[in-house]
C-alpha cells in the first residue's frame, strides 16, 4: 500500500494545548501520522476562544490543529475513563503538555500508559521539566526563556530585556519533541519497545545559546555579556546598522571583512590595524559604525546596497516586517507562506511546513477540526462503539461536540 507520507499509520493521543505540544503534532499531521486531540469537556482546547476569529472560528487555533481529529471527552467520568484507556492500548503516541502531575490527576501517568500498552511512547512537555526545584510553576513561553538566559541577551543597556513577539521556544520544543519521538519510534520498530519523554522549554532555550555559556565558564566568569543591543559582542561587523532607507543587518565577519571592504571600495581597511581582526574590530566598534553607517547611508537605496553586496557574497538583509515577509516571492515559492483554506474561516496564510522530504508532498490537504467533530468516527472505528451507545455517551455529556457548518 502506498503510503501517504512519511508517518503514515502512526497514531498520537494528543492532549497538548496553545503551541507547543500542538506545533509538534502539527508537524506529524503534516507528516502523515493520526492525530487524535482529545480535548477535554465542555469546552475543548482553550485557544479555540484565543485571538482574531472568522465565522466564529479562531485563526490561531487553525494553524496549530491542521490535520488532526477531534474527540471532546469527560474523562473524569467513569465511562470516559474507560474509553481513554481502550484508546491508549491503539495508539503509538500519547502527547500531552499540561503541568507536571496534571496528566497524572487525569488517571493517565506513565506507569498507567505503560500497563496498558507496552509499546506506547509517552511525551510530556512543560515549561521547567517533570523534574527539579522550579517544576511545579506555572511557565510559559517567555517564562521559560528569561530562566535560560535568553531574555538578558534581548535589548540594551539604556532600555533594559525586550521579548520577542513570537513563539521561539514553543515551536523550537515543539520540534525537540518531534525528533525525541521520532528517535523513540526508530527504537521501537528496531526491538527497543515504548518509553516516556521529558521534553522542557527551558532545556531547549537554554540549548539555543550560540558560544555564550562556554566563554562565561572558561573565562572563569570574566566575560559576562549582557544586553548587547544591536551589535555582537565577540565579533564585528556583525548587526543592525542604519542605512539609506531604514535599518540592515550586516555581517561581515572573518574572512567577509575583505569581501566587505572591496565592496565599499575602501580596500586600506582591510590591514588597517584597528580593523585587522574581530576582536580589533570589537575593540574599536565606535569608529567601525559610524564608518560603516556614513557609507551605507551614501548609497542610492537599500536595495542597491543589497545587490552591491551580494555580487561580493557579503551577508546582509533588509528588516522585514511580517506582512513584507509574508509577500517576499522567495517566502511565497517555497511555500514557507502558505495560503489555506478552512470550512468556516476562508482563505488565509499561515506559516508553510518547514521539514521538506523528497519522497513526499510537502503540502497535505488537512482541515482544522471543529469541536467533538470526530466523537463517533473515533470510537466507532477504534473501539467498535455502537451509534446508540454514542448518543447515550453524548446526552450523558461524556462525549460533546459542537454543531457543524452546513
């Protein structure tokens, strides 16, 4: 039988909500593999109700549910219960990112995953880890990134930290926990049977950090860089410098200076010996910007500037804002922008697929679930429901769903 991408016939229980744990089921839906989201009752996964909505239908929950199938189930009552643990026994893949120990209060620990089904990979994911001094607080996103270090290396010294108004430690563990389940699965189907995950924000941001942590600890703490602003600390040119028509970001580090210097046809700078190497370069970072700047301002446009530099393979970019992103034709042929269309909120764009694999198309044709959607194809399918033991399961509440559009 043909399959329809990569992880054709595997099956994931995914309870996770807002971005991380969804970003990495999304990826596996787009990837092939049966995302059931089982979503708690009454109300199902809370961004359902989050942020700009069309025809009643959240744009942002859209983009993270792509693919998957909905099933709202009370599993505090003792009938969802049981259809939790049958369910459990078919799947490969439980996912979930609640707090340490909530999945637990669920009646679904790892111990219990494992009783029922040998075979099943568990993957939690939370903020601080299951595990350790600061895992029972509530954390998010940016929580996560200031306990990492991260924060401190956002913004200036006169303003002091910025955030970042974008998911960068969701998606990034989201995308951990789509490589550990991954390497768990390739165990499994190599004789190595199921096991739990431990997958934590903190320990991904904190695996972002470029040469920071190692200089800090082999200087024995003598380099402590901190809020940086616009330029790198260690090397130079490397930044954002103002231009002819705004701002670039220039790197023309290493072997690049010369690259650079021959572009602004001042080829004296390259033995100049303020400017010799990076570290004189940092040194005398004042006189560099202000030189630099003072020729990128002289220039006809940005976009001058930028073909200038490209024809001596120097690296630079303009500043894009989002929408100028979202219309750049490199972004829109790759698909890295990708227009969708949903049942009841239309045609809009949303971030493409990021992993491309040859052997498959990289764009599947899915559909964000409306709520308690696939209640009776779920149970009736999997577990050989009955439809009368379904609409007693659903006038009792245990299972709910909402209407669909005609």
């Amino acid at each position: 039988m043909t399959k329809r991408h990569l992880l054709d016939g595997i099956r994931v229980l995914d309870f996770s909500q807002h971005v991380a744990g969804p970003a990495c089921s999304r990826m596996m839906a787009e990837m092939g593999a049966e995302i059931i989201k089982l979503e708690l009752a009454p109300l199902g996964e809370q961004i359902r109700n989050v942020g700009f909505k069309v025809n009643g239908r959240s744009v942002y929950f859209i983009q993270q549910n792509r693919g998957k199938k909905s099933l709202c189930l009370d599993v505090k009552s003792e009938a969802g219960r049981e259809i939790l643990y049958e369910l459990v026994k078919r799947v490969d893949v439980v996912l979930e990112n609640f707090a340490p120990g909530a999945i637990a209060r669920l009646g679904l620990p790892w111990s219990k995953v494992r009783e029922l089904n040998p075979d099943c990979i568990m993957c939690s994911i939370s903020t601080f880890g299951q595990e350790g001094p600061l895992a029972g607080l509530p954390g998010y996103d940016f929580i996560g990134q200031a306990y990492a270090g991260i924060t401190s290396m956002i913004g200036d010294r006169d303003n002091g930290p910025y955030i970042p108004i974008a998911a960068l430690g969701d998606t990034t563990t989201g995308a951990h926990a789509l490589a550990a389940i991954n390497a768990a699965l390739f165990h499994r189907a190599t004789g190595g049977g199921g096991q739990y995950l431990d997958i934590s924000l903190l320990d991904c941001y904190f695996h972002s950090h470029e040469m920071n942590v190692g200089a800090i600890s082999a200087s024995g703490g003598a380099i402590d860089p901190y809020l940086p602003g616009r330029y790198h600390q260690v090397v130079a040119p490397l930044g954002v410098y103002k231009s002819k028509d705004g701002y670039l970001i220039l790197i023309a580090i290493l072997g690049r200076w010369k690259d650079f210097c021959q572009a602004m046809g001042r080829p004296e700078l390259i033995d100049d010996p303020r400017f010799v190497d990076d570290a004189a370069r940092v040194s005398h970072h004042a006189e560099l910007k202000q030189l630099i700047e003072d020729w990128l301002q002289a220039q006809d446009s940005d976009q001058d500037t930028i073909r200038l530099l490209a024809r001596y393979h120097v690296p630079v970019a303009p500043i894009l804002s989002i929408r100028q992103a979202m219309h750049h034709p490199h972004l829109r042929q790759r698909g890295t922008v990708r227009t969708i269309t949903d049942r009841g909120a239309g045609s809009f764009d949303v971030p493409g697929m990021p992993l491309r694999f040859s052997a498959f198309a990289n764009d599947l044709d899915l559909q964000a679930p409306y709520l308690g959607e696939h209640n009776a194809e779920i149970l009736g399918d999997l577990l050989g429901v009955t439809p009368e033991r379904l609409a007693q399961l659903t006038a009792e509440e245990v299972l709910v769903a909402e209407p669909l559009p005609d």
